[in-house]
C-alpha cells in the first residue's frame, strides 16, 4: 500500500514528445478510486488532458475498480483537474496551437497524503527527431564502454 510517492509515470509520453512546461496539479477523485491507487493500480498510457468549458479534464487515465469495492464506475472516465484559472487560460492557449497537446507525465501521493498529477505541454517529435535520440544514446553508451575498459 501506498502512502507517499509515486503510483505511476507516463514513460511513452517522455518517448514521443518534447516536454516544455510542467504543471502540478489536484485531481478530483471518488474513493474507491483513491483505494486504488493506494494499491498501485493506475495507467497513463495513451492519456491527455483537455480543456473544456473553461475546466481541465484528464482523459483515457484508467483506474481499474477496487476489488473491494461495491460502487461500478468507469475505469475511463474523465476526471477534472483542480487548477487556477489562469493555469487553464495558459494550457488551453498553448494547446490550440498546432502540433501541442497535454500530456500527464506521473501521478504520486504527497507529503500530505493527497493525490497529485504532474501535467506537461508537449510538442510531438518527429521521426528523425526518434532516430537521432536513439544514436546519441547508443554513441554515449559506446564512449563509456571505452572510458571503462581503458580504466581496467
């Protein structure tokens, strides 16, 4: 069980986007789904987050139902992100440019106990963008390979 520190991250997001600004905010919650999250159940994959009417929504998070739980809720629903107003101006401008979305990147418990979702506007990277990353990763992993055996 979970009392403090993180339920799960959004390591795909990190994968396909450039991340720019990341936000911290509350998320409004039923208790079961609390209860879950406190077991560790929670997915991020494939989510995002939108601005409708003037109010955040995180949508496509699943939350699968407490096993000890009686109420049926939807897994998928779309729950509402407690911000600032002007925090929500900013993310709705931002993402009705082209090529931005939101995206949430992990979802923890703080020092008090509350749940948390760290959000992120992101720009979608390109193939190319894919492929060098991968390169540079492979180059850097080579060098140290090299540093490590001229040390031995």
């Amino acid at each position: 069980m979970i009392k403090t520190g993180t339920i799960s991250t959004n390591n795909k997001a990190r994968h396909l986007y450039k991340l720019e600004d990341e936000i911290e905010a509350g998320i409004v919650l039923n208790g079961d789904e609390v209860k879950s999250l406190r077991m560790g159940h929670c997915d991020l994959k494939d989510s995002f987050v939108e601005v409708i009417n003037g109010q955040a929504y995180v949508i496509d998070m699943n939350i699968p139902q407490y096993a000890m739980s009686h109420l049926g809720s939807n897994p998928k629903r779309k729950r509402k992100l407690l911000l600032h107003k002007l925090q929500i101006r900013r993310l709705a401008a931002k993402t009705l440019q082209g090529g931005y979305t939101c995206v949430p990147i992990s979802i923890y418990f703080n020092d008090k106990g509350f749940v948390k979702i760290r959000i992120a506007i992101a720009y979608g990277k390109k193939q190319f963008e894919h492929k060098d990353q991968i390169i540079r990763r492979d180059n850097e992993r080579e060098l140290s390979r090299a540093i490590k055996q001229r040390e031995i």
